[in-house]
C-alpha cells in the first residue's frame, strides 16, 4: 500500500512529467523521483526521442544512493529494448528495493510486463488508485488515447469574447485576449505534436502556425489543413516556410491540377474518404498517429471546431474567454455546427479554471 506521506514524491514525478514536450513523442512524458531515507537522491525526466528515459536519468543522478531507496515514476518502467536499453533492467541493477507507479502503460510491448519484471526481480512495487491515478493519467491523455484507439488526441482551442465570436464581421482578430493568455497559447505549440485549421482560416488569416521551438530544440511537429477541394493558395505563408511540413487533408474528388500546385509548393496531400465538404476529423487523427503524433490543436475556426465537436473528436477543449462582447449577429463564431436542438448540445465539464491576466482559461473534457 503506498503511504499518505509517499504520496508527495509521486506528485513531484507527476510534476516533472509535464516538463516534457512534442520531442518525447511517441513516447510518453515521464518523471521520475529516487528516494532514500526520506530525501530525494535523484529526480528526472524524459527529454527527448531517443534519449535517456525518466528512470535512467534519476537513477544517473542518484548513482550508489539508489541501492535500497525507493523509486517512484508516473509510467509504468518499460521491460522492452527499443531505441533504449529496459528501464526495469537498469531499475534492478541499481539496486532498488520498491517501486511505486502512477499507471500501468497500455503500450502492449509494456503493458504489466515492466510490472511482472520488477516483482520477478524482488522488488516491492506499488500500484497508484483514485485521484492520483487520475493525475497521473491527465498527464498522460494524449499517450493515453494513442496507444489504446490509434489516433491523435484532439485538443480544440479556442479565444473568443464573452459571446462567443472569435472575430467581428471584417475578421479582424488582432487581439482578442490579451498577452498572458496569448502567450500561453502559443506554448501549447511546444506540447503538442500538430496544429490544425480550416481552409476557410487559411484563405481569412494566411497564417505560419509556427512552433516556438524548432525541431533540434522541440521535436517533430505538423502544421494541417483541413481543405476538402484544396483551396489553399500555393502562395501562402505556410508554404513560404519549408519546416515545418505542410499537411492538407482533402477529399477524393479534390481536382488534381490544385494538388500538383500545392505539392510543388511543398504541401503533402493526404486524400481522406469524405466526399465533398466532409473530411472525417476521426481519418485526420488516425493518420496523425500513424506519423507519430500523440495530440494536435485543434485551432479553428468556426466550421472546424463545429465538424470535430459534431464527429464526436475532441477530447479535451481549452477555451480561453476574454472580457469582452462584441454584440453582433455578423461577427465571426467560435463554433459553428448548424441548427441544434438544447436537447443535442455538447456537454462538457469544467476541470480547471486559470486567471491569464485579465483573461480566463477554461478546460473541458467531454
């Protein structure tokens, strides 16, 4: 059973987690802590593909005054060779005596082996329940989702006024929140694998959709359109800039002489089954996952975040609110589904709440 008092050692893995970004991917974001007489000897966390794991990095760190402390890691320790050595056979030379496991990892190459190898190897481990399972798998959603369904998991973001519209009737955006909140969007870019947005956003905005962080600094990452008859002019901003790549989803009538243009241009096409004006959200994030991508912002605008809720492909929703109303019917919506009855509204549930200086930040999860 874990003690109450071990249960702040899991929070600080828990927290290191989160340090990670896109460049774990499609590894997951791990922390991990060592603990020996009460102190913490050694802590870390997964940085980057292909790099040293949590465990490894704490246990680095730790070095002799691993032997015979406890261990406490969000993820359950993988027991397979991959671009790494298993963290259970490093665990076990270090000379850990126990275990303790935010979650067990539905990954099948690791799924309760890690767990099996540790007890096999006598030592103690300790399996988290209740809230701080549920911690531990907030961290890990998009791992989560991408492991057991085989697709990308979809983060739709929003800014809007108090009344929903994202812009006025000519547009204009430029700013709707303010800094804080804008800021805290643009970070979202470093966590998540992919951004994608309508070709209606394209044809209003022409937007870089651009990382904060490059690829040698931040990992992979995609910049998608959703654009079923492939309207996004070869001149665009995204495809000025050649990293990074440029995904257009389309439908399979999309007319051919617009997809030599754009893959001239440097555009990948990527032909969806959806006829007409229907790419299916749920083919855009099977193939996300496909390419290694564990979650993508859904950016916008209207009639995309309106064609993902109505798929039912959101997952998680950050809504920041800004202290404003516009007041007109013609100004531009955050979501636009068509008619709904109360009755068929989407439901959500508020998580969190976070003050973004004047600004308010709203999670949801379906």
């Amino acid at each position: 059973m874990i003690r109450p008092e071990e249960l702040h050692f899991l929070e600080q893995a828990l927290t290191l987690a989160r340090r990670g970004g896109r460049a774990t991917a499609p590894n997951p974001r791990v922390g991990c802590v060592i603990v020996a007489a009460g102190e913490i000897v050694g802590q870390g966390w997964h940085r980057r593909l292909g790099e040293s794991h949590a465990e490894v990095v704490a246990l680095r760190e730790a070095g002799a005054r691993a032997r015979a402390a406890t261990l406490y890691v969000s993820l359950e320790p993988c027991a397979h060779s991959g671009r790494t050595p298993p963290c259970t056979s490093a665990i076990l030379s270090a000379g850990i005596s126990r275990v303790i496991v935010g979650l067990i990892d539905p990954d099948h190459r690791v799924s309760g082996r890690g767990i099996a190898a540790l007890r096999a190897g006598g030592i103690e481990v300790e399996i988290a329940e209740g809230p701080m399972a549920t911690a531990a798998e907030r961290v890990l959603e998009a791992y989560l989702v991408h492991r057991r369904e085989g697709r990308a998991f979809a983060l739709l973001k929003v800014a809007s006024t108090l009344d929903g519209r994202i812009a006025d009737r000519q547009r204009e955006a430029r700013w709707i929140t303010g800094e804080t909140a804008r800021e805290h969007s643009r970070g979202l870019r470093d966590r998540y694998g992919a951004i994608l947005v309508g070709v209606g956003t394209v044809l209003a905005d022409d937007p870089s959709l651009l990382p904060p962080s490059g690829h040698e600094d931040g990992g992979a990452f995609l910049r998608c359109v959703l654009d079923s008859q492939l309207r996004t002019p070869p001149g665009s901003e995204l495809l000025r800039k050649r990293w990074p790549p440029v995904l257009i989803f389309c439908g399979p009538d999309a007319p051919a002489e617009r997809r030599r243009a754009l893959e001239d241009a440097g555009a990948e096409i990527v032909v969806c089954s959806g006829a007409g004006e229907l790419v299916p959200p749920l083919e855009i994030l099977e193939e996300l996952a496909r390419r290694g991508v564990l979650g993508v912002i859904v950016e916008g605008g209207g009639v995309t975040h309106g064609h993902f809720l109505s798929a039912g492909a959101v997952d998680k929703i950050y809504w920041y609110l800004a202290p404003a109303l516009l007041g007109d019917p013609g100004a531009v919506s955050a979501l636009t589904t068509g008619e709904t009855p109360l009755a068929q509204a989407w439901r959500g549930r508020i998580a969190e709440r976070i003050s973004l200086g004047e600004d308010l930040l709203l999670t949801l999860y379906p």
